[in-house]
C-alpha cells in the first residue's frame, strides 16, 4: 500500500491567527499564555485537520512562533553571546529578541529561505562556537500531538543544511567545520523523540538541491552515517525540495535512510534517473502536488508518473506527499466566494493539496476507478482550461507572436542615448534624485481604504491624492533635487498596485502565505493572459509634472518583479507570462512618454531572486528576465532616460545580465555594507550611469552632510564622475517626513558641496 505524508502545514492559521495572537502579545495587549493557547489550538486544528484528510505521515515540529531556522538554532544553543543567554532553554524574550532585536542588542540577520519569499533567521557562529540542547520544542510538540492521539513524524532541518545556511563571525572559517561539535547535539534529541514513541523522522536537507563541493559531500556522509549510529529502530525520511538533486544525485542516494523524499515538481526531469538509483528497501517519497503554488494539480499526469514510478518500486515503497512544505501556500480555498467561479475552481490551498492526494494514493492502491469521479472532474477542469477566453486572450497572444527582434534593442547604443537625454533634461553633474515613494502617513492611507469601502467619492479621492503630490512635488523643489517623483501616494504595493489594473489577475480574500515572522502577504494571482487595458499611471505623473518645471520621473514596476511577487500560471512558460507583463508596461511606458514623462523608472528588485538555485538553470533565466525588462523599455525615444532600481547587494553574481538590462541609469542599494558592493560595477566597468544609495533609508538615522561626502567621494575615485548619481537606497515609503527632510537636505548639500569642488578643480 502507498502512504500519503505532508512535510509540514502552514503555522499561521487560516485567519493569520498567529500573527494576531503574536503581535497582541509583543504589543503588550496579550501575555503568553495566551499566546501560547492560540499556538496549541492551531497545532491540534492542523494535526487534526490532516489525520482527517487521511494522511498517514503528519508532520510535528513544523510549527513555528518565528521561523524554523530559529528554531533549530535554539535547538542546539546556538545563541549569540550578545543576547546574554545563560544557559538552560531558550526563554521566550531571548527568542523573541533574536529575531526582533531588543534595547540592549540587534536582531539576528534575516535572508530568503532560499528562492522562496519567506525569509528565515540567519544562523550566526562565534569564535570557538559551542553548541548543547537549548529547546526542548521538538519532543514537547510530538508529545502534544501523541496526547491527542496523533502519531506525528516530527521534523528537524538537517545538520549540514543548517550550518550552509549560516554565517561564520571568524573570517576564512566555514560553518561546516563545526559539523563535529553539532552532531552530538542532533544525536541527543534524535534519541529523545525516539525514546518518546517516534517510529518516524523527517530531516530537511533542502541544501542537497543546491551545487555542493566535496567538502559539502564529505559532511553529508559524515552526518548521517552518525545519525544511523544514534537511533535503533526511529526511521529515517531525508527530505528534499525546491529542485532535483542534479550532481549530488550519485552519493546522495548511498546515505543511510529508510525513504528520501524528491521533489517531483521541480525535479521531474530527473525523477525516473533518482528512482533508479533508489537503495533496494528503501522508500521513496513523491512530492508530485506542488506546494509552491496555489493550483490544481493535474491527477492524471501525475497519475501516469506514478505509475511509472510503481513500476519500479511497487506501492509498498511509495508514499505520496506535497513537493515540499506547504508553508508556502495559503490555507484553505474555502472562503474564497468572491474571486470569480472559474478561477476559483482551479485553485488548491495547503487543505485542497492534502486531498489531492489522499485522491491519488486512492488511485494507486485500489486502482484509478475508485476515484473515477474525482478524475473526471478534474480531467473536464483542464480541459476547459484549454478553450477558456479567460485564460487565452487571442489578440494578447498574436502581440506576442509579433514581437520582433528590434523591439528587444534600444535605438541607439548608450552613448548616443547619453547625448540626447543630456541636451534633453539639462541636469547638473551627480543629479540627485530620490528612488520613488515618500512617506506614507495614516492620512493616506485612510483615503485608500475610504476610496475602496465606497465611504468617499472618486472626486474626493483623486483630490487627497492630489494634494498629496502637491506637497510631495513642493517639498522636493524647496530640498532643491533635481528629478522629481510624485510620492506614489496611491499605490498600496508595487506589485498589487499594478495587478488591480491589468487583465489577468485575480486577488483572494484570504490567500496569506508568511513572509517572515507575523508577516504574511496575499500574493496576486496570475490566472490567465495578461494585458494593460488603459493607462495606469499617466494621469498621476502627468498632474505631478503639471506642478514643476523640473524633469518628473514616472514609476513603473518591472516584468520579473510582478512575475516573481505573484502566483503564476503553469500552463505556459514563465517567459511567455513575463513577456505579457513586459508588453503591458510597454504601452504604459509608451503612453508616459507621449504625455511629456522624460524619466521613466522601472524597477526591478526581484531580478536575482528568481534565479535558479542550480547554476546550470542560470543562464537561461537571465536570458528571458533581462529580455522582458529590454522589451518593456526598448520602444522609447533616444531622449527618453529609463531608470531602474534594485534593492539588494549580490550583484555580482548578475552584473552581467544587469548591463544587459541596458538601462541608462540603476540604482542600487550600496549604502549598508559599504563602497565594496560597487566593487562588481567597478571590475565590470558599468557603461551607464549608475546611483549607488548614499544613505540607508531601513534605518530612522540621518546621516550627515560630511557623512555623505565622504562616500560620494570613494565613489567619485572608482567610478566616472559623468556616471554617478546622488540617492537614497530604497524608496522612502517606511519612513517618517522629519526624518526624511533632514537627510534629502544633507543630502543634496552633499552634492552641491561636491560639484563646486569639482567646478574650481
Ligand atoms: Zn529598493
């Protein structure tokens, strides 16, 4: 017989409940017992929920009140010495002040859990770290669930995932060094859960997806040949996601356990070459329901690979899961009543995945006519998709047909460009600009949710929003920048914003998925082909630049971005959906143009982060992200300087590819860590001009004129003078305006203070 398992549910409740209950109790309005009802509430509903849907291997453990990297550091006392732990187990406020920071001491860095937009807390190792118990979580929650009469498989993240995913404080020390002092403590609490009744575990190594040296491989074999050692009859599932095994595949199958779980979705290409290297005896766990996404699976394809898959390893060694963890999809489609039927209908949130297959092991183990029903329906669902005028949009797809060469290039090389946009807008040398959205106060968005609850008119919208600019537009002027925004007053999300006005889109109610922490965010859905069906844009940059008669730069948001921040179709490449989004912004790039817009910014800030986690998916990923963005842009006049930003500081690992987008001017965040950032341009020697951020805008600190100066100077020394641009690092959307007002002052008389130097040289 097939089994069926999840990896583990979402922690956040179908209501987001824990980020209430979390944020009542940081707020002061709750204590923790309370906090800590709501917790145990939501692990018995999901337990429950799951035992229900008939799963046979319930995941434990994945619960979180944070992040589940945290929560492994305080499993093996990884505590930085700044939080002033003593010892013992690891008490709420030091790990709430781990990933919140407190008075005394800085929070723990937080990056994306790989290419996923959740983001976890980064381990962080000391000289001659030391490693012992600290939580007892892992045994308390799998005896929590077997008092409810549940027997769950609990899941830790694996020891070598979990080193690579941290940072050493030492330099040229690597964390896999410390392999040998964490292993004992693995060891310690793989025996507590099996001397507490576990007949399974679940080890996370998602790492093994990754490119891996041999160092890597070595601790690998190392680790689990001392987990074999440790445990006497607790089985062993290694679980891995977010990408085949790739080069890893050959020793990655001789490591000692009962079942490794594969990513089927994501690794299908190398499905059948991994179930032939499957140990004789040992389980294979299919994740063919992809936990990524938000849509139907298709039961028949997959049926099909499973029944190949059968073949080879008979039922007896199949059980059937989710791709990986359903933390990254929503809760429950139930709820849903006002997204359109026929979108709706296609839809499978974390609940809808687990029946799906439950539907499939039926399938599998009594055959495809007990569940004949279910098959037809879905078969008939697919079916429709195919003919459905929602999904196809005959002119959308004739337009993408019809994209030609030439409207991937500029039309002409850069210099030529510089020239006309220079004779064009008339800026001094290192103009300064800011990266696009001022401060958003409680007013504006009070006129927001005014405007979409119907309580105020669009008349009075437009004129708060109006006025808004107005002062944003004044202020600039007084501060003496030189190319304007209008503040973006209106737009609630860069993604959203734009998702509302274009074909294709759909938004739950309750589609949350965590970000990080209590942080959750409701992803648009892209369901079927996009188009812009008027300008979305125009009319609010065309009123800001009514107001000055300095250059007003219009503020879009790139292909890639709105690509990568939504859940998108699978029924067509990626490329295809982003290359409809790039056609959109086209023609409201176009229309900005038309309406007087010299300086259209696009921004991009989910460039690198789409990038395949194997180096061998790169280069074609670059190639069609980069052509989306060369599309969206390309149709201008010479005279017309596009813009575009992004916020995050690998750029190396890019800079190609960011040349490649040929933008005539980037910004960049630069300012936290330093001029070594620019280093990738500067090795790269960038073409165009370029806006390294001179201050940090994540933090309220307004820097000083000689602060400013400085830096810009460091800048001056590697890059051209005739290239750099004067800006914050991000946009200033979180700040608050005294702040904001302090440090574009000093900043622009940083620049001046520069340029007249420079003019007396
Ligand atoms: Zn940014």
């Amino acid at each position: 017989m097939a089994k069926t398992a999840n990896l583990g549910f979402p922690r956040i409740g179908k209501n987001r409940e824990l980020k209430k209950a979390l944020e009542a109790y940081w707020a002061g309005r709750a204590d923790l017992a309370s906090l800590q009802e709501t917790a145990k509430q939501l692990r018995a509903d999901h337990w429950t929920l799951q035992r229900d849907l008939g799963i046979d291997h319930i995941p434990s453990n994945d619960f979180s009140y944070y992040d589940q990297v945290l929560d492994t550091t305080c499993m093996v006392g990884a505590v930085p010495s700044r939080f002033q732990f003593a010892g013992g187990q690891v008490d709420p406020d030091t790990y709430f002040a781990m990933a919140r920071g407190n008075a005394d001491a800085a929070a723990m860095e937080m990056t994306k859990w790989f290419d996923t937009n959740y983001h976890y807390i980064v381990p962080e190792f000391e000289d001659n770290q030391q490693f012992a118990p600290a939580s007892s979580k892992a045994v308390d929650q799998f005896t929590e669930a077997r008092e409810l009469g549940i027997l769950t498989r609990p899941v830790l993240l694996g020891p070598v995932s979990y080193l690579l995913l941290g940072k050493m404080k030492t330099p040229d020390a690597e964390p896999l060094d410390l392999l040998d002092r964490l292993l004992p403590v693995y060891g310690e609490v793989i025996q507590q859960l099996e001397a507490a009744g576990a007949e399974w575990i679940q080890i996370d190594e998602p790492a093994l997806v990754l490119d891996l040296d041999e160092q890597a491989a070595q601790a690998f074999a190392k680790a689990y040949a001392h987990i074999a050692e440790v445990r006497q009859n607790l089985k062993l599932c290694l679980a891995t996601y977010f990408g085949g095994l790739g080069n890893n595949l050959d020793w990655a199958m001789k490591l000692p356990f009962d079942a490794i779980h594969l990513d089927g979705v994501r690794g299908a290409g190398q499905l059948e070459k991994a179930v032939a290297a499957l140990p004789e005896n040992a389980l294979l766990s299919l994740g063919l329901v992809n936990g990524r996404n938000i849509w139907k699976t298709d039961l028949g394809a997959a049926l099909e690979t499973i029944e190949k898959t059968v073949a080879a390893t008979g039922t007896d060694r199949l059980i059937l899961a989710p791709s990986c963890s359903l933390m990254h999809s929503p809760v429950d489609v139930a709820g849903e009543e006002k997204l359109d039927p026929t979108v709706r209908e296609r839809l499978a949130f974390a609940t809808q995945k687990l029946e799906e297959i439950a539907v499939l092991a039926k399938a599998t183990n009594e055959g495809r006519d007990a569940v004949n029903a279910e098959l037809e329906a879905n078969q008939a669902l697919f079916a429709r998709l195919n003919d459905s005028s929602q999904v196809r949009n005959p002119a959308v797809r004739q337009r993408l047909q019809s994209v030609s060469d030439e409207m991937f290039r500029r039309k002409s090389p850069y210099p030529q460009r510089q020239a006309a946009q220079r004779a064009e807008l008339n800026l001094p040398s290192l103009p300064t600009t800011t990266i696009g959205s001022f401060p958003q106060t409680p007013e504006i968005r009070k006129s927001r949710a005014g405007f979409r609850k119907g309580s105020i008119s669009e008349a009075e919208y437009t004129q708060a929003m109006q006025s808004e600019i107005q002062t944003v537009v004044r202020f600039q002027e007084e501060v003496g920048l030189d190319v304007l925004v209008h503040g973006e007053p209106e737009r609630n999300d860069m993604v959203e914003y734009f998702g509302q006005l274009l074909e294709g889109f759909a938004f739950t109610q309750n589609g949350w998925v965590q970000s990080y922490g209590s942080r959750c965010v409701k992803p648009p859905i892209i369901y079927g082909d996009v188009q812009r069906p008027e300008p979305m844009t125009v009319e609010w940059s065309t009123y800001a630049q009514s107001l000055t008669d300095k250059p007003m730069k219009g503020m879009l948001t790139g292909p890639i971005t709105i690509l990568q921040w939504s859940f998108v179709r699978e029924d067509q490449p990626r490329r295809d959906t982003a290359y409809q989004i790039a056609l959109s912004i086209l023609d409201e790039v176009k229309d900005l143009e038309a309406a007087g817009i010299g300086v259209i910014q696009i921004d991009e800030p989910a460039l690198r982060e789409g990038l395949p986690l194997q180096q061998s998916e790169r280069p074609e990923y670059l190639d069609w992200a980069v052509k989306a963005f060369r599309l969206a842009t390309s149709g201008v006049e010479d005279r017309t300087q596009i813009h575009t930003h992004m916020c995050y500081s690998d750029f190396n690992e890019i800079i190609e590819a960011i040349a490649g987008l040929d933008a005539d001017v980037i910004s960049i965040e630069a300012s936290r860590s330093d001029i070594e950032l620019l280093d990738a341009f500067v090795d790269y020697e960038y073409p165009n001009e370029i806006g390294p951020g001179v201050y940090d805008i994540h933090s309220p600190r307004v820097p000083s004129v000689e602060e400013m100066v400085d830096l810009l100077r460091q800048m001056i020394d590697v890059l051209s003078i005739d290239q750099l641009w004067v800006n914050p690092d991000c946009g200033l959307k979180t700040r608050q305006w005294p702040e904001v007002k302090a440090s574009l002052e000093n900043m622009v008389a940083a620049a001046q203070q520069l340029r007249s130097e420079l003019a007396k040289q």
